[in-house]
C-alpha cells in the first residue's frame, strides 16, 4: 500500500510540474480521428472488449471496428483526408513499416473486409498521407487528392467515382497509373449501389468562420456598422458546398479577436473557429487611412487597404494558409467629411477582396489549390501616360494577382505578373478589355514563349 501510494504520489508530481507529460500520456494516439458517428457501431482495442466512439476519438493501431446496417462513421487522416464507411461493414486499422524507413516511420493500412467505403481527397493538395487500402482481393496506395467510393461484398470488391450532373449516380472505375480512373465505357449505375447517407457525406458543406476587423487610421475608429466582415460572410454564404457557421462577420468577436487579427496569431483564430465547428476561419483586416504624401487637405484621397487570408482551422500548428489576398484603392475625398470618404474606401478594398476570395474557395471546393504562376509582359512605345494607362488596365483584370515593374527603358516597359488564374484565362480578360482610354490602345503581338506576353501602346488620334 506505501509503494502504491509513492508511485501515486511521485506521478502526481511530475504531472504536475510537467503537465505536458502527463497530457500526453493521457491523450491516445492514432491515424484517425473521429468526425461523426451515426447508428450502431462496435469498436475493438482487443479481441473481447467494445469501446464506445464518439466526435473526437482516434482510431489507435490494431483497432478495428463494425458496422451495422444503416451506421455511418466519418473519419478524417491528420487535418486535410475525410473518410466514411458505411454499414454493414467490418474493418480494421493497423501500422507496417514504412518502405521509406527511418525510425518510427510507419505506413498505415485500412483493412476493409465488408461494407462501403468514401474517400474524399479534395483538401489533400499535394500533402502525403502513406495509406493502404487493404481490401479481400488487392491492396494499394491512396491515390492522392482524389474522392471516390469503395464497395467490398463477398470477398470482392470494386471501385466507383461520382457521375456528373444533379442525379446521384455511380461510375465503374479502375486503377490506371496509381490513380481511380473512370471506366468511360460503362453507364452509370443507379446510386443505391452505395448507400445514400456516403452521397450526403460526400455533398456535406465545408463549414467556414469569417472574423474581420476595419479600423480607420484617421479618426482611430471603428467603423460602424462594419464593412468587412458582413460582406466576406455574405459573399461566402452564396457560395454553393460553403456553409458560413454562426459568429461570422460578429463586429463584437471581431474586436475581441483584434489583437491576433492584426498581428496574425493564427493559433488564436483557429481555436475560435473550432470553437464556432469551422473547418476554415476566413480572417480579414481592412484599414483605412490618407497617405501622408498627400498634401491639400481638403483634396486628400483615402486610402482603403484590405488583406484576407483562409486557414485551416483543424490543426493549430500544421493547417495551411490556403489563400492570401490584398486589395489597394484610393478614393477622393472633395471636400466630403472623412467618415463618408473613408466608408467609400473600405466598401471598395473590401468588395474587390472579397471578388478575389471567392474565385479561390471555388476552385478550393473542387480540390484545386492555387499555384502562383508567373508571366512576364514586355510593352514598348510607352510614356509615362502609357504606363499609366496600363498600369490601371493590369489592376483591373481578376487574373492577375500582382504586378512588378522589372525596368523602364527606351520606352520599352517590362513587367513581371503573379497571376491568381491560368495564362489562358489571363490572355482573354486581356482581350475582353475594350480599350476606352481616350489617348491610347493596345496591340498584342505572338510570342514563341509561353511565359512571355507583347504588346505595342498606340496613340490615338487627337
């Protein structure tokens, strides 16, 4: 009894001068985590015992689980890999030695013996999950970033991707090169060959928190009622696969959260939104200010500056930054007061921001990350009107993220451009502009190089 009680002692101690010991202890470690449950299910540690699951709880090594009919089980790998099966089911989850090696390096196998199984890889983009998918009649690697549906029967099984259009229907599909590809060939199947509560998981919302602040400089005020916020939640709201969760757009969240919104303290944002049951926070700051070099008063311009980042909320430390953006515009005052001057700069920083966010999420929601891709554009026969010109024409175009003048000689300008869309989709909003400018016009030349654009200035006649 003294030994015990020591041990008791000496443990409580430690743990209490090292909490992180005794939290990890304390915490179970496992490649999944829990998402939702739904309807009878059985989970296994060892052989005879059944433990209970609910939202929160991994899936530890030689675990394994069943199903009944009707039950449903969302799991999700590290922050970015949804999964659910469907029962009636039976599987089991396991580590092997990775074939990469290294110390405590381990591949991890789900072992799928009955049931259906959904794999939606939108939200992968490119990160590693080392998984196999164990089933009666082969084994493989996860493919990467893709989302289709498992169906294991009688020892066999077989593999589908979701048909296009409204109806929910199913595709035969096959591995080609490591990847699920559809079999073209076939119709689709009617969709209670998979059972209908995988379809909801598949078409189930991304839940998103939207936190934003607007300060103007000026007065050293907040704007009331606020600008940002409520527009970032309305345009996400319209969103088709976005659900906005309850607090977004708050002014009183806003200005609790002010500090981390201006400084970037990521870990604090994210804990509000899982806290609201987000998986992305959409956190936004927009200021508005009179540039100093500004001079005449009465005849100022304002300026209106909002920066706007997604995160991912699951994981403090390892959710990504999924989109950055920033919005400049400037707005003249004329003799109006700074408050009706400086409510024009923040509604025009925050709608241009907010267009540019939208077409991100969208392309997020079919599991396509944004790639920065650089384009070099070379203009000759330029003044410094003509730089003007089309510096404003670049600005105004969608597709293009941000624009560095490299040199200007020679009335030759050269420019390199981030684009926030496809060199294609650059080439026809550049050709969809019409030139209104009263002094000059445009014309595109062909270039050998896919990276490079030319184009001439032109004077109008006057």
């Amino acid at each position: 009894m003294t030994r015990n009680f020591g041990l008791i002692l000496g443990w409580t101690l430690i743990s209490g001068f090292f909490p992180g010991i005794a939290s990890a202890r304390a915490k179970p470690k496992g490649p999944f985590r829990v998402l939702e449950e739904r309807g009878v299910l059985r989970f296994f540690r060892s052989e005879t015992e059944a433990w209970p699951l609910e939202p929160g709880s991994v899936l530890e090594d030689a675990s394994r689980g069943e199903l009944d009919a009707g039950a449903l089980l969302r799991l999700r790998y590290s922050n970015y890999l949804d999964m659910a099966l469907a029962g009636p089911a039976r599987f089991s989850v396991y580590g092997v030695p990775s074939p990469g090696g290294g110390v405590g390096n381990q591949r991890v196998v789900l072992k799928l013996d009955e049931g259906f199984l959904l794999v939606d890889g939108r939200f992968q983009f490119g990160r590693p999950a080392d998984i196999v998918l164990g089933l009666p009649d082969r084994a493989f690697p996860l493919p990467s970033g893709q989302r289709f549906f498992v169906r294991v029967e009688q020892g066999r099984s077989a593999l589908y991707v979701a048909g296009t259009g409204t109806a929910r229907s199913l595709v035969p599909a096959e591995l080609s090169a490591g990847a699920v590809v559809a079999e073209s060939l076939l119709r689709p199947i009617p969709s209670p060959a998979v059972p209908g509560a995988l379809f909801e998981a598949l078409e189930r919302p991304v839940r998103v928190f939207v936190i934003a602040r607007d300060y103007n400089q000026d007065l050293g005020l907040w704007p009331h009622p606020a600008v940002l916020g409520p527009l970032l939640a309305e345009r996400m709201a319209a969103i088709p696969g976005i659900e906005v969760v309850s607090g977004s757009g708050d002014t009183t969240l806003a200005y609790h959260a002010n500090t981390a919104l201006k400084s970037g303290q990521d870990a604090f944002l994210k804990d509000m939104a899982l806290n609201q049951g987000a998986r992305w926070v959409l956190a936004g700051n927009c200021v508005a200010d009179t540039p100093p070099q500004e001079s005449a008063p009465n005849l100022r311009r304002v300026r209106g500056q909002a920066e706007v980042r997604l995160l991912e909320a699951d994981d403090p430390v390892a959710g990504m930054e999924l989109v950055s953006e920033a919005a400049v515009t400037r707005v003249a005052r004329a003799g109006r007061p700074m408050e009706q001057a400086s409510r024009e700069a923040f509604e025009a920083a925050s709608d241009e921001v907010a267009r540019y966010v939208v077409g991100h999420v969208e392309d997020l929601l079919q599991g396509r990350s944004h790639a920065s891709v650089l384009m070099r554009l070379e203009a000759d026969n330029m003044d410094q009107a003509a730089l003007e010109v089309l510096r404003a024409r670049l600005d105004s175009m969608d597709s293009v993220q941000r624009v560095f003048r490299r040199g200007f000689s020679k009335r030759v300008a050269l420019f390199d451009l981030v684009l926030r869309k496809t060199p294609g989709d650059f080439d026809a909003q550049w050709a969809a502009i019409p030139d209104s400018d009263a002094r000059w016009r445009w014309r595109t030349f062909a270039s050998t190089e896919a990276d490079l654009r030319r184009v001439r200035a032109l004077r109008r006649a006057q």
